[in-house]
C-alpha cells in the first residue's frame, strides 16, 4: 500500500518567535600581519521574527577567537551586533578559517547561527 502525505511546509513549521538575519554571516579579512595586533569584525544582526530573541552563549572554534555581544534581549525589529575578534599570534602562519557559533533562545526555543571569519596570517617582515 502507497501512503501519500502533504509536503511538509519548513516555514509553517518554524514559524512564530524570534529569528536573527545576519548582514553577512562571512567574514573575509585577506592578508593580515600575523604579529600586527588583534583584528575584529562586526556581525550585525536584526531580529526580523515576531518575538524578543536573547543570545544566551557563543561559542568559538578555537581560542584565538573571542566573540563579545550584549545579553539583553533584541525586541522585534531590534538590531545588534557580535563582534568576533582573531588573535594571529597564537597560531603559526598561513590561511585560517574561523567558526563561530551563536546560540539564542526565543519562545523557549533554542536556536543557533554560524559565522566565519577567514583570512591568511602572514609573517612580518
């Protein structure tokens, strides 16, 4: 016997509560001294679903990277930013590729976004 079901409908599944959009989820920095400082990169991010989201952890792929970003709650249409920052002078030299993942909550409902920052750390001279 052949069962036929409806498609499933992804956004009727999740819709309702808070959702982030990214500006941009990539970040690429090109060629960067590998002993000239830390470098950062702003993420910025609106609230485009119909409840308050609150970022509840970040976490990082490796510690050279540290993510800074606020732990109030974003309202509906609210906007904010995570700021991913490399450190190059703990890691040799050479291309790198960077994951951060960000965690937030809304309507009980936990859910989370990658960002990348990537590059090619080069040796002063």
């Amino acid at each position: 016997m052949l069962l036929l079901a409806a498609p499933l409908s992804i956004r009727s599944a999740t819709r309702g509560g808070g959702h982030i959009k990214f500006k941009r989820t990539v970040c690429n920095m090109g060629d960067i001294p590998r002993r000239g400082g830390d470098i950062s990169a702003d993420f910025e991010f609106e609230n485009d679903g119909d409840e308050p989201i609150v970022i509840t952890r970040v976490t990082t792929s490796c510690t050279c990277v540290k993510a800074d970003f606020s732990r109030r709650p974003v309202k509906v249409n609210g906007k904010g930013v995570v700021r991913v920052t490399y450190e190059p002078h703990k890691m040799s030299p050479g291309n790198f590729y960077k994951t951060v993942q960000v965690h937030f909550k809304s309507s009980g409902r936990q859910q989370n976004a990658i960002l990348v920052m990537q590059g090619n750390s080069v040796d002063n001279r």
